[in-house]
C-alpha cells in the first residue's frame, strides 16, 4: 500500500467533514539511482536544485561512540552558551555517556520496500481546532519536542510519540517507548543526561532544571553539535544564534525518514507565536534567539519544493 493511499484511508476515517489547509507535497530521502530507494509515490533525487545544495546526505545526526566530533564543530558548539570547558572534557564526558547508553543509536537507511512516513509535530497554537490527531497517530515515526503536552490536546495533536527532542531546561517525563533525543548546548547538558538517569542533577541554569527524568535508557540518542552547525550555517545562513529545537527536528527528520510531514509550525492565526497548550501571556514574545521568521520561511521553501509536506493547522 502506498504512502498515498494510507492518507487517504486515514483520512476516511478521520470523517469527511474535517478541512485541512496543507501544502501537498511528498517526499522521501534517497539517492541518484534509476530506481527509488524507497516505497513512498516519489522519492528525492540529488538534483542541482534549491534543496539538494543545503541537504548534505553524508552528516551524522546523532552522536555514537566511534564518532570523533572535529574540533571545528566543538568550537562553533561551546559559543553557543558560553561553554569554557575544553574539548577533552568534551571527549571524555561522551565517553562516559556511551558507557550507559546505546553506543549505537537507531539508524534508519532507506529500504525499497519500505516508505518509513515521519510527522514532526511543533508545538505552534495553529493546532488548535486543527483535529490532525488521528493523521499524525499513523506515521511510523512521531517527533515531538521541549514541553509539548499530548494529555488532553488528543485531538488536535494525536496520543503516540516515538522520539522526544529536548534540553535539560525543557525535559518532561517520557514513556517507555519513547527515545529522549538530547539536544546539547553545553558540557553541562551532557552531564545532566548521566546523573538524570541516575544519582540525580544537581547544577544550575539559566532556569530551573529537573533533577531526575524517566525515561527508557536504552531508547536515548543525542544530537551531533556537528549537526547543530550545519543546521545553523547551511540551513538558516548563520541568522540567529542558533535553531529553534523545532527546526532542528525538522532537518533530522529529513536525515531518518522516507516521508516528511510537518504540523504545528509558525505563528497562530492571531500572528503569535503561542503554545497550544497555554495561553499566552506575552504577545511580543516572539522566537527569542531563534530566527523564527527565517525558519517559517524555509519550512514553505521545503514545501513548495516538494519535500515535505506541510500542514497549516488553523
């Protein structure tokens, strides 16, 4: 059964009277070849276009434990939050890490006979009344991230979750099945992820930290500050400080999955930039150090060049 068919089998059942604006876009991450890597209705092809000059195949997603990160990358890494420790600390922080977690995190490599679809649910108030849950509930793979709450939003922003980016600051308890995707901004974070999972963290932050989290320690895979650069540099042209965790989120699932859509990204109706789970407080919040505007403005890009698809909630 193709990927297409399973949208429209899943949107039967979701009811025909539910309106969704999207960009319709399909995707899958392959390779020059004469034949699709994948199973989905069309897969990506290195042509000389808009995308393939900023997807760069190659770049490891997830730190392992036979990775050496390049001292360029942990340079550009430790300006981020002012890190002052040295790039051996570094090293030897990581080792320790894959001593306790999988030195291998899962890797997904595209499969002829498989189309692996993939949502990447941000957290946007534009998901309010949006009735996407069913649909996101029947991807293969679910990418939720920081406090995103399911619990009585089930509607909206559906009950499953396969892998839960976050950073110490924003960490919530996940369930068994679940993989806690770190993304580290400091040597600090690494070491929250260690002593979370064990004697508890005790450190300080720019705002309070959990001393413990429950997660499944044989579901955890951290985030390459490799990859945190290419986001930053190739993706978003070096505007802002760096990425939102939602936009890194995106870009990674674009590196693990066949299929990508995307929900919950960008301001609400109103032109903020709200959770949809609070109420917001503060109207010129705005993105903070991200580059929110730049970002919602190559997440269109991605779609009107036909590599994800993007749903625009209401």
């Amino acid at each position: 059964m193709t990927s297409k068919v399973k949208i429209l089998l899943l949107m039967c059942v979701a009811g025909v009277f539910v309106f969704i604006r999207v960009y319709n876009i399909q995707c899958c991450t392959g390779q020059e070849e004469s034949l699709p890597v994948c199973s989905c209705d069309s897969c990506l092809l290195e042509e000389k276009d808009w995308f393939s000059k900023r997807f760069q195949k190659s770049m490891v997603p997830f730190l392992s434990a036979k990775y050496s990160l390049p001292m360029d990358a942990f340079n550009w890494w430790k300006r981020l939050q002012i890190e002052k420790r040295s790039y051996d600390v570094f090293n030897k922080t990581v080792n320790r890490l894959f001593q306790m977690f999988p030195p291998n995190p899962d890797r997904f490599t595209s499969n002829p006979d498989q189309c692996r679809t993939c949502a990447v649910v941000g957290n946007s108030g534009n998901l309010k009344g949006s009735r996407y849950g069913r649909l996101i509930d029947f991807h293969d793979v679910i990418i939720r991230m920081n406090s995103a709450k399911v619990a009585g939003f089930e509607a909206d922003v559906g009950t499953r979750t396969t892998h839960h980016v976050m950073y110490p600051e924003s960490a919530i308890d996940l369930a068994n099945n679940t993989h806690l995707v770190l993304f580290p901004f400091k040597i600090m974070d690494l070491e929250w992820l260690e002593k979370a999972f064990t004697t508890g963290f005790h450190g300080r932050s720019y705002m309070p930290i959990r001393s413990k989290v429950k997660a499944n320690k044989d579901l955890v895979m951290i985030i390459n500050p490799a990859f945190m650069k290419y986001v930053h540099e190739i993706w978003l042209n070096k505007k802002g400080g760096y990425s939102s965790t939602g936009f890194m989120a995106l870009i990674m699932a674009l590196h693990i999955c066949d299929e990508v859509h995307v929900f919950g990204f960008g301001a609400d109706k109103d032109g903020n930039w709200s959770h949809y789970w609070e109420p917001l407080r503060n109207k010129k919040l705005g993105t903070g150090l991200h580059p929110g505007t730049h970002e919602y403005n190559t997440v269109l890009q991605l779609a009107r060049q036909l590599k994800i698809k993007f749903y625009l909630g209401r």
